[in-house]
C-alpha cells in the first residue's frame, strides 16, 4: 500500500491539464469502516473530477474500502491548511479513525494521525 500512495502523489502531481497548479488534498471515506483516509497536501495542475478519478482508481488498485472522495483545492495554501484542519477535526468528532497519508523520505505512509 505504501508504494500505491507514493505514485497516487506523484500521479496528480504530473497530471497534464491546462489547469494552474494549485494545492491540494484528496480524501476518502468508509462510512461502514468508519473510516477516513486524508493526503498531506500537494500540488497539481489536475482538474477536481480527474484528481478525484485518478485518486479512487489508486484505492481501487490497493483494495481500499471507501464509499467517496473529495479533493479539494482551497484557494491559498492557508486555505488548504485550514480545510485539512477541519477535515480531520470533523471527522475524529464524527467517530470516525482518521488515518493521514505522509511522506517519509521519498515514499507516503500511511499513519494514524
């Protein structure tokens, strides 16, 4: 799973689209698992609708449960920070385990946050 995350990144990262690069964060969730998995921030130049297709392809591939994804792309880096913030926040509220995707050196983790 840890290598799936690493080309997730890398995979929207260098998306072509004529889109401006901007940061973002995608996150799944698995209401029956009550679960929810959120990326660190990155930036993209893909759309919404291919970030989040490209992103559940990915989960697909590692056979991770979800029922929906986001990937938000929040207008500043503050923005996205703040949107992270919220998004963890709710959802440990909700009852949900919230699992953060991070780098360690050049590959994305995955660690209870």
């Amino acid at each position: 799973m840890r290598g799936l995350f690493g080309a997730l990144v890398l995979g929207l990262a260098m998306t072509p689209a004529s889109h401006a690069a901007q940061d973002r964060f995608c996150i799944a969730f698995s209401f029956a698992g009550r679960i929810t998995y959120i990326t660190e921030p990155f930036t993209s130049r893909a759309s919404q609708a291919d970030a989040e297709a490209y992103f559940r392809n990915q989960l697909d591939s590692a056979q991770v449960r979800y029922d929906a994804v986001q990937c938000p792309a929040p207008e500043s880096n503050a923005g996205t920070q703040a949107s992270l913030a919220t998004a963890r926040s709710f959802n440990a509220k909700m009852g949900f385990k919230v699992l953060t995707l991070r780098f360690s050196g050049n590959q994305l983790v995955l660690s209870r946050r």
